[in-house]
C-alpha cells in the first residue's frame, strides 16, 4: 500500500483527498468497502453502508502520527473532515506496525546472528502507533451528512469479532490485544488480565513462545508520561541482559521483566 498524503486534524475542516483504488488489507476494511465509480469522479472511494445511509464516504488516512478512519463531509465543493470526523466503530479495523504491509513495518523477529541493539528496538517502540482512544460513536461533524452509526444488535455481535494482527514470523496473533497502558495503577490488574487472556489465545504462537519478542509486544501497548520512562529503563535492561548471554528463549526474561512492572504499578493498596 502506497501512502501519498499525511494529515493534520485539528478542530478545523481540512480537505481529503479519496483513494482512487482498493488498496487496504481486509482486516483493515472488515465492512468498509470500495465504490468505483471512476478515476477522478468524487464518489470514487470508500464507503460504509450504516442503518441510516448507503455508500457513507469514509477514508484511512494517517494524521497526527498515527492512522485512523475518518468520516468525509462534502463541503466547499471538496471532501474535508477534522478531528470529530475520527471513527473508531466496530466495523472498522485498524493498524499496527506489526503489518507486513504497514509503511514503516518493522519485524520483531530477528535472527540470532544479528546482535540486539538498544537503538534497534527504541526506534521500533517508538514508530508504533497507538488506536486512536475515540468512542465507538463519536459526536457528529457540524453540518455533516448522516452520521455513520450502527444497529445496536448487529455492532454488538461485529464488536466481539476477531482483530487478526499480522505477525510474519507465525501467523497471525488472534482475539482482542490488551488496551494502552498509561501508567495508572489502577488499571493494572486489569491490563494484565487482558494481556494474559490474549497471550493463552496465542500460546503457540512465536511472538508468545519466545519471552523476548513476548516483552517487546507487552512494550509496545504501553504509552503514556506515567510510563515512557519506565519503559526506557526496560530497554536498556533487556539489551543488559542480553549482552551478559542471556537467551532470547530464557524464561527468566520474561519472570523478571513481569516482577518489575508489578513493583513498578501494582497498586499495594487494593
């Protein structure tokens, strides 16, 4: 997939310029699909069909140093949005850098013959995108066309699918990955739990077999003031340990790295 244009949402209108061919992966699209009408005509592009409206324009466009979906209002004689256009619902997918077709994709799995580096896996945290944190039904734009919704029985049953990540060394890693962890002790406990349900799903999975590549997965759902530094500190241990001779397969990796994050955001008052 080519990206040609990279946005800027703001409370303003910007112009978006549609695609002109179907060039997204399918877990990407899930329900959104393309209309040709035409090279130029201004149908010609992605829609979603909602209870209310058929063939809503929508885009994916990567804005503000991440990806979304966003709706498309015709307004001026042009196609715009803004930032409350942003649409997270259940029948949209979205992108992590995990994706062997992603732009800036990285692989995770390295071969043993080449030495980790801290500057390697730094700069692989760093370029991966977060889900936008939008409601599943945000706000609608002043003015715009329908409002892309979503019959309350049918997104219940879309929103319980199954994400499929794409990993390139196993497959794909299946059912829904663990929200971003900020820091907040308060949800620890429960980030842990989603991350444990998600890492059984995948247990035979290479990205959970191997406690390395497993600490850089738990890492990278981790963003946020209250946890950058922390982070930071976990790189730098990882490239410790493994320039003492530790193994990418050693368990004990992944027991020490769990026994600091626990000491680092269990909340010892609940």
């Amino acid at each position: 997939m080519a990206t040609t244009q990279t946005y800027t949402l703001s409370n303003e209108f910007t112009q978006i310029f549609r695609r002109q061919q179907d060039d997204l992966p399918e877990h990407i699209k899930v329900n959104v699909y393309f209309n040709d009408q035409g090279p130029g005509h201004p149908d010609t592009g992605y829609c979603l069909d909602t209870p209310r409206k058929q063939h809503a324009p929508i885009k994916f466009i990567e804005a503000n140093n991440t990806y979304y979906w966003v709706r498309l209002l015709w307004r001026e004689n042009q196609w715009q949005t803004n930032q409350r256009g942003i649409y997270n619902g259940p029948e949209v997918g979205w992108w992590i850098i995990s994706d062997p077709q992603h732009p800036n994709h990285i692989f995770y799995e390295q071969e043993a013959s080449v030495p980790l580096t801290i500057a390697a896996v730094t700069t692989a945290l760093q370029q991966l995108p977060t889900r936008p944190n939008t409601p599943d039904y945000p706000t609608a734009m002043e003015g715009q066309q329908e409002e892309i919704n979503v019959a309350t029985g049918q997104a219940q049953a879309d929103a319980q699918r199954i994400n499929i990540i794409s990993n390139p060394s196993n497959g794909a890693l299946k059912g829904n990955p663990p929200f971003m962890f900020d820091g907040d002790r308060n949800k620890t406990r429960k980030f842990l739990l989603n991350w444990d349900l998600w890492a059984a799903v995948n247990q035979a999975n290479d990205t959970m077999k191997k406690p390395f590549s497993r600490i850089i997965t738990i890492l990278s759902y981790m963003d946020g003031t209250c946890v950058d530094a922390w982070k930071e500190e976990q790189l730098q241990k990882l490239k410790e340990e493994m320039d003492d001779g530790t193994l990418e397969t050693d368990e004990t990796l992944w027991d020490n790295f769990l026994d600091r994050f626990k000491n680092a955001f269990v909340n010892q008052n609940r």
